[in-house]
C-alpha cells in the first residue's frame, strides 16, 4: 500500500516539489506519509470488520491477515 501511495503522489505530480536541493527529504518526507496513511486505512478496515456482525473467528482471521500485510 505504501508503495501505491508514493505512485500516486507522483502521478498527481506532487514529487516536482521535491525535485530541488532538498529531493532527498521531500521524498523520505513522502514515504512516512505513505506508511501513516496505509496504517490509517489499515485500522478503518479493522473497525469496520469489528463493526459488522460476522462471526468472531471470521473477524479475527480477517484482522489478522490486514495486520499482515501491514508487516510486508
């Protein structure tokens, strides 16, 4: 997901900011706001799956592998 969000950014053209003598901070600047962003879509996705009414082995597994490809 990280990696989508940097494309992204770079496809709005938000990366020519960072094209200047600071590139280098503009882009590790651009990779933690990636990360915060897929953690925030990660937890909306686990309230959600704790919100609906499924059953609690089907939400754990669910969870669980969100929790995992944060790890990737």
């Amino acid at each position: 997901m990280t990696q989508a969000i940097i494309v992204m950014a770079r496809d709005s053209g938000m990366e020519l900011y960072g094209l200047g003598k600071d590139r280098a901070r503009f882009v590790h600047h651009l990779e933690a706001f990636a990360k915060l962003v897929a953690e925030a879509e990660r937890e909306a996705f686990k309230q959600i799956i704790n919100e609906t009414p499924f059953s609690k082995w089907f939400q754990a597994d669910v969870i669980e592998a969100i929790d995992k490809r944060g790890q990737a």
